[in-house]
C-alpha cells in the first residue's frame, strides 16, 4: 500500500490522511477513466520553471486508478493543495488498474495540452518510462507518486517507503505467531514497483528475522481488481483447506487494498475469519471494519492525501521558484484494533471529505 519500529510515520499523521495502493473494487467499468479539475482557472500552456504566476499552472495528477478509496483520497490532496496555491489541477486516471495504455494515452495526452507539470502514480516501472522521458523533452516536469519507475527524468518521487512498509508488516506478523509457523503472501501484479517492494520487504524480512516462520506460498497474484483478488485467495486457499475444512496456515499477507479486501471475503466465506493471523495494507472502510470485527489484524496504512497534496505543492514550487524538490516519505504506519480509538489513527484511516 521500505526499520522495523510499528509506528513508521508518526510525523506524517498530522497531516489529514487515509488508507492501499492499487486496485479497482470490481472488475466492470469502462476503461476511458475520470476527469476532473480544481483550484482557479487556469492558462494551459507550459513553461519552464522560475518565475511562473500560480493563475498560469495547470498541474495533471494521473494516479493508477479513478474508482478506488486510496486514489479518492490523493485526489483530496491534490485538490487541497490547489486550492492552497491557487492553481488548477486536472485529475484523471484508468478505470482499471491494469490498463496501462489508457495511462499512457493520459499522460501522452496532457503534454498535447501543455500543462505545466504532471504528478504522475505510473502502473508499470517499465511502460510508462517513455511517455515520462517524452514530458521531460517537452519541458513538463514529472513528480513521481506512490510507485517508482526506471527513469531518472523525474523532478521527484514523493511516496511511501514501500519497502519498509512491508517490512512493519513482517514485524508485526511475526510478533502475532511468536516466531514460528506457515505463512502465504498473495502478491498483487508483476511490474508494479510499489508492491513489488513491499512484497520483497516483507520477505526478506520474515527470512532474515524469524527462520521458524516458512514461506508455503507465494507466487499466485491477486491481479488488478476486488473481484480478481478474491478469485485468486480463492484459488490459492483451496491448496491448504484441510479434510475437516479447517485451513492448515498460520498466517496470510496482502501487499494492498484489493489484495487484503479480495482475501478477507474469502476468510470470511470459509469461516476462516480470526482463525489465522492476517495482516494486510491500507484502510478502505471495509477493511477498517475487518479490522474491528477482527478479521484482519493489523493494516499498514498509508497517507494517499499527504502524498496528492505534497506531490501538487513540490512541483508548483518548482514552476514558480525553479526550486528542485528532494525525495520525500509520505510514510506508513502500523494500524491495529487498539489503536483505532486514538484520534490521530482515527483521521489517518478516515480522512475528513
């Protein structure tokens, strides 16, 4: 949704802030995605950076997704900073999150408008590289959002630290199994770098601190929806069910909100809910109710509106002041049932609309 400490990102929670990382909640929809725009009327024709007047930025923020929770709660950021800087922000993004070439199409297509900058959350490390290395030629600076990418004609990533993410995640699982038992991981799509890193993270850390805890099963893919992930628990569970119909694992990870949403229903339809130790990431509503029902343990959860907003702001700074931006770690933190009464915990899994 890259060290170990439970609470990653304790200053990033004083922003308003929200739960996953990739995922559309079902597998219908059309794929020509939603747009929309915010902040003051604005000239769409693209200048270098230095001495821009905000009344003259049009910022596209292009996520990975348009209908899931995580990507509405960037869209809230990237509105607030557009509001905050007077500058106008047109979002749209794919209807599902493996259309990569509507997403480059989007991409293409806002350097065709000459807006000014794209934040940009790319699907594919790989595919996106050419039309980011077209915007760079084009003059149009790219801020890098949530997931990496193999270029390094970026201005700036500004993302969780994916890796330690999942990372906290294996800490926190092997804490729940005292150090020893069968666990699977159901990954979620290869060539996304921001699941890719919390799925290495999570493992390496698992084999590096617990040599009690076995892998049993890694390799299926939850793929890119709700309905795809829950298939693919399915698909994956049945391979452990036992002849009594108990489920011979002790513990499951999920290295996003579709992955973890899509693996709940299929513990919850199997009565196998609260029976195994489940730790997943982000917090759409649904799994912020798993959590207190107890189907799900614990949620690394993310700060999508920190990430849309710091993403609009770094690269406006850039356009007006030619000040070049630093990385920046929007941060994840360790959510649990306990935890969920404290205020700030509260905000960070249900950002104010």
């Amino acid at each position: 949704m890259r060290a170990t400490k439970y609470l990653v990102i304790a200053a990033a929670i004083g922003f308003t802030i929200a739960g996953c990382g990739s995922g559309d909640k079902s597998d219908t929809g059309t794929t020509t995605g939603t747009t929309s725009t915010s902040g003051t009327t604005a000239a769409t024709t693209s200048t270098g950076g230095g001495g821009t007047s905000a009344s003259d930025i049009t910022i596209a923020v292009i996520p990975k997704g348009s209908t899931h929770d995580y990507w509405k709660h960037v869209k809230m950021g990237a509105d607030q900073a557009a509001s905050e800087l007077g500058v106008k922000v047109d979002f749209e993004g794919p209807e599902k999150e493996d259309d990569k070439q509507s997403q480059i199409n989007m991409v293409e297509n806002m350097i065709s408008k000459k807006v000014k900058g794209i934040v940009l959350a790319p699907l594919d490390n790989k595919a996106l590289v050419k039309p980011i290395e077209e915007a760079a030629a084009a003059n149009i600076p790219v801020v890098i959002i949530d997931s990496g990418v193999d270029t390094k004609k970026i201005l700036a990533m500004v993302s969780t630290d994916n890796y330690k993410g999942g990372q906290v995640d294996a800490d926190e699982l092997i804490r729940l199994l005292n150090g020893k038992g069968n666990i699977a991981v159901l990954r979620y799509e290869k060539g996304s770098a921001s699941t890719d890193a919390r799925e290495k993270g999570f493992e390496d850390e698992i084999k590096a601190k617990a040599p009690n805890i076995k892998i049993v099963s890694d390799t299926t893919e939850a793929g890119a929806t709700r309905d795809s992930a829950q298939r693919a628990a399915e698909n994956m569970l049945a391979a452990f069910r036992k002849p009594d119909g108990s489920l011979g694992l002790d513990g499951i990870f999920c290295p996003n909100e579709s992955s973890t949403f899509g693996m709940m229903k299929v513990l919850e339809e199997n009565k196998w809910a609260g029976k195994v130790k489940f730790v997943g990431f982000d917090a759409a509503p649904e799994l912020v109710d798993g959590l207190n029902k107890g189907e799900i343990d614990a949620l690394v959860v993310q700060n999508p509106v920190k990430m849309g907003h710091d993403g609009v702001k770094v690269l406006v700074d850039y356009i007006k002041n030619g000040t070049k931006p630093q990385d920046e770690d929007t941060g994840a933190t360790l959510v649990t049932k306990a935890k969920l009464s404290d205020p700030e915990i509260a905000k960070l899994v249900a950002p104010a609309q």
